[in-house]
C-alpha cells in the first residue's frame, strides 16, 4: 500500500493553498529536521509537503521530451465533475478565492483512448511548477 508521495516545494504555505483548492486536507503537521512539512489527503491519497530553505529550479519534466525519472501526478476526478473544462472553471474560481494565481494549464482537455476506456486528460502545473494529471473517466470503448 502506498503512504505517501512527497514534494519538495520553495513555499509550503502557497503549496498548502493550492493542494487544499485542489481538495486535500492537512492531517498532520511536522518538521523533517530543519524545515516544515505536513501531510495532506485527498482524492484517494496522501502528498508530503516539505519546504526547501534554499530551493532551486526543477528539471522541466513536462517540457522537456528527454528528461528520464519522475513525471506527474495524476488525479482522477471522475467522480468530482462532469467534465474537466467544467472542473478548471470552478478550480480557478475557487484559487482566486483563496488569492492564488490562476493555474497553469501545461495541457488543455484533450479525449485519450488507453486499452478500452476513453479519458479526458488535461495537465496544470502547481505552485513550483510539478506537472499534475487530471482524468476524467469516460465510456468505454
């Protein structure tokens, strides 16, 4: 059974807003030492925040069509909306409530046909840039 993933991020009080519009809840929190960090669960699972006290940039995983190693998230919202444009509109309203920037969209919903189910896909980026899958369960082939 999977506990947790883990991401590192440059501002743990920004990634908390954002992973919380996004549907998660804090359940704990923690210092790893010398910096903050909490678990959040939602959406069927467990992310760790850790703060890095002097971040630097990520390799593009997303833009980058050599970069090897970890990739994305991915969540699926079937049971959340009808539909991913829908979900983006209310996710955006509900970011500009909590004064976040509005997301970035690394991938606009696109149909995906993956062995007999047919997906709506998308992908947004966090606050430090991670790619984040977003599926939508559609009619199976």
């Amino acid at each position: 059974m999977l506990h947790h993933i883990s991401i590192r991020t440059a501002d743990i009080h920004r990634s908390i807003s954002f992973y919380e519009c996004l549907g998660f809840t804090i359940s704990e929190r923690f210092t790893t030492g010398y910096t903050l960090a909490c678990w959040l669960e939602g959406l069927g699972g467990r992310i760790e925040l850790i703060q890095i006290p002097e971040p630097k940039p990520a390799p593009d995983a997303f833009g980058d069509e050599h970069y090897v190693g970890y990739y994305h998230l991915s969540f699926d919202l079937t049971d959340q909306t009808p539909n991913l444009t829908t979900w983006l509109g209310n996710f955006t309203a509900t970011l500009q409530t909590a004064a976040q920037p509005a997301p970035t969209v690394l991938l606009t919903p696109s149909q995906q046909i993956i062995g007999a189910n047919v997906y709506e896909v998308m992908f947004i980026a966090d606050p430090d840039s991670l790619p984040l899958e977003l599926i939508h369960r559609g009619k199976s082939t």
